[in-house]
C-alpha cells in the first residue's frame, strides 16, 4: 500500500535564503517556486523536498504516495484505517490523513489525477488552514463546536487560560468521540473556524491587556524573540508555560496565563 516517502514539507522563515542554502549548499535540484513555498528533487529522483515559510504551516509533514486514495477510501474497513479526512483533490491526485490501529497518523497521495505538472509548488497543504496538521488528526466537528462557542459568548482572543475556556472544552469534548482533542487542538480548531470566517463575531474581549512598564514590555518581547509573529501558537503550549513562568520570574507580582496572553495578544498585533 505505502509505495515510498513521496514528500518532506519543512517550514523556513526566509524562503529565499532557504533556497539558495538548500540548492546551492546541499546541492538539491530546484524544481519550483513560488511566493511562499519551494519544491526539490532529492538525490533518489523521486522524493520531493518542501519547504514552506508561512507562518501558519503545522509542524514538518511526510507524505506518503500510494496507488489511489479514493480506492484506500473505499477499502478502511476491510485495511482498519480510520480516515480523519475524506479523499481530498490535490493537483495531481487526492490526499487524505488516516489512522491506523495502533493511533498513528498516516498522511497520504496519490498520482490519479490526468495533466499534472504546472509552476505551482505542490505541497498538498491546505492553503485556507491557520493548522492544518490539527485538521488531519482530528477534524473539527464543526457545528457543535460553534453552538458551543455562541453558548459560552467569550470572543476567541479572549478565551484562553479563562473559567470560560474550560467550561468550552468540557462541553465540546464530552460531544465528539474518542479520541479527545487536546486543550490545543481545541484551540485550533477555533482559529481555523475563524479564519474560515465560520466563527460567529462576539463583540470586543472582556479583558484588557494590564497596564505594564516600558522595561517589562521590553522583557515580554524579548521572550518571545520570532514567535511575536506566531502567537496564535503559542496558547496550551509548552513553549507559553516557559514563557510566563520566566516573565513572571522579573515581577515583584505575578500575572496569570490568561492576562500573559492578553499582552502577548497586543504586542503581536
């Protein structure tokens, strides 16, 4: 069924720079380019190299080729795999991530698909997804999650490390089965329903960032170094832990997680 590692994608945060690094240093063949991402041919001649410099690409992808997904598709049960996406069409075939008995996640393409080619780089990412990756292990049930939010009526931005969110998670994970979504997957799929404008507006964020000194701000920034770009990351993360318990280590008073997030939220704006 697994023919072969079809693709590595690999996020850069300067693409050109990566290109010339990965051609020119690496001595790996340019296939295509775009904007925001770049293909390469590895030394097998088969296996492509991704590399993506949006902000929003998941963690490091790899993509397995098969002979077709849609026949995959119509075949889980007789192969016990659990599709966590249906046959989606890509530029040259379908994709789609899969579970298989032991609770690993397999991402797949294939090559079904007449007239392929063309100048765009294919990276079988899904470009209207703020973390696709989540989407691949767990799709959004989207309706009651939106019910759910609507019944809470905190904004996004302002519902991490809250009363709120936790009564938000509890009621949207005792809805959907086995597995359970994280903490982070469930903020996720928040931003992607956002992003896909599917999120309801509810007015303004209960809670202002607080009031803090240049010296401290500066501090903040500093912690937070390139991910002030990234901050939709960072909540229900390890990476945020650290960062509290370190800038709460310079204060004679210490702020809570939510209130953290509520600067980081305006510094990165």
């Amino acid at each position: 069924m697994l023919r072969r590692i079809d693709r590595l994608i690999f996020h850069v945060d300067a693409l050109p720079g990566a290109v010339t690094y990965y051609r020119d240093v690496l001595g790996l063949k340019l296939l295509r380019q775009d904007a925001h991402a770049a293909g390469f041919l590895m030394s097998d001649g088969q296996t492509e190299l991704i590399l993506r410099d949006d902000p929003d690409q998941p963690g490091d992808e790899i993509y397995f080729l098969v002979d077709d997904v849609r026949d995959l598709y119509a075949r889980r049960e007789e192969l016990q795999l659990k599709f966590v996406q249906s046959p989606r069409q890509t530029a040259r075939g379908f994709r789609a991530g899969v579970r298989d008995p032991f609770g690993n996640v397999l991402l797949l393409l294939d090559r079904t698909t007449e007239g392929a080619g063309g100048s765009a780089v294919e990276d079988a990412a899904s470009p209207r997804m703020l973390f696709a990756g989540v989407e691949e292990r767990l799709p959004t049930r989207r309706e009651a999650l939106t019910q759910i939010y609507v019944q809470i009526g905190r904004t996004a931005d302002d519902l991490p490390y809250t009363p709120q969110f936790e009564q938000l998670y509890g009621l949207y994970t005792a809805a959907v089965p086995d597995p359970k979504p994280t903490h982070a997957e469930v903020w996720r799929h928040l931003l992607n329903l956002r992003k896909g404008g599917k999120l309801p507006k509810l007015g303004e964020a209960r809670t202002d960032s607080p009031e803090i000194d240049p010296e401290a701000e500066g501090t903040l920034r500093n912690l937070l170094g390139k991910d002030i770009g990234k901050r939709d990351r960072l909540p229900y993360s390890e990476r945020f832990d650290a960062l509290v318990d370190r800038f709460n280590q310079t204060r004679a008073r210490p702020l809570s997680p939510h209130l953290v997030w509520r600067l980081v939220a305006r510094l990165a704006k």
